[in-house]
C-alpha cells in the first residue's frame, strides 16, 4: 500500500516558526541576555546646595495620614524620591532653599515652598514634611493643628547648586 503524499511546508512558514521561537526565547523569563547594553545603571545624583548653617534638627510629621517625609533628590516633588523617613523620625538638616511648593492648596504654613536640604546630602525634605518637634497622630485628619512647623532661621538660608 502507498502513503499519501506529505504536504512541503513553505519556506515563509519555517521563517515564520524561526522568528516566533526567537520571540519566545528572548522575551521569556526576567531581563534578557541584552539588558545590560540597553539599560544603563546611571547614578542619579542629588542637587546640592551652597550656604546653609550648622546642622539642627527636625521632625518628620506625625499629625496627619499619610505620616513621615519624602526624601527628594531635588527641593521639588517631581524630583525622585530617594527614600522616607518614618513619622517623628529625627532628621538632620543644614540648611534651607525655597523652591516649588510640595503641597500648595495646604492651608498656610504648610503650604510654605521651603525645602531643608538634609546633612548627610542624600536629599531634601519638604517644609510641610516635617516638625520642629514630635507630634501626636491625629487619627480623624481633621485638626487644624499641624503642631510647631520647622524654622526657617534667615542664618540659614542657602542656594540651589
């Protein structure tokens, strides 16, 4: 008995096959063999600032939802954020800029544009982020009580780099 004749696969359908398991090879898993040549890890640096004071404390806030700060690379909150400190954290500064307002629909102070620039230069936080000294939590977010904002000594002011 004879078999029936097979059919040829076409050659654009083997170049099709080809190209599909390629995808499926590459695209497979996490981060491909080629990642590293696409994605560079360039460091992101901090913006510094000239002037300032002797390094003082302050407070992260505690008072109100969501508690703690945000460390940012800039005094701008479109700026990365490189970390937090958690509510009432202590938190070393040395010094102050003025720069976009974090929160600006805040009631005054907390709708103050000063940025602290942190000592160890790994960022800013924002006025409204921080106390001068440590807070209750207010569980209803309804006080309009912030607690004692941080000061902005004039000795102390400084300048974007």
């Amino acid at each position: 008995m004879q078999e029936p004749p097979r059919k040829k696969t076409s050659r654009d359908t083997k170049i099709g096959i080809a190209a599909a398991v390629i995808i499926a090879v590459v695209g497979a898993g996490s981060a491909p063999w080629w990642w590293p040549w696409k994605h560079t890890d360039t460091p992101i640096e901090t913006v510094g600032m000239s002037g300032g004071c002797a390094p003082f404390q302050v407070f992260a806030q505690n008072r109100w939802a969501p508690v703690g700060t945000a460390i940012r690379l800039a005094p701008n909150v479109q700026s990365a954020q490189n970390g937090s400190f958690p509510g009432n954290m202590s938190i070393s500064v040395n010094g102050w800029v003025i720069s976009r307002p974090a929160y600006p629909t805040n009631t005054a102070p907390w709708d103050s544009g000063v940025w602290y620039h942190l000592t160890d230069g790994a960022g800013w936080v924002s006025f409204p982020g921080v106390r001068n000294n440590p807070v209750a939590f207010d569980p209803t977010g309804l006080s309009s009580d912030g607690g004692t904002p941080a000061p902005i000594l004039a000795k102390c002011q400084g300048a974007i780099q």
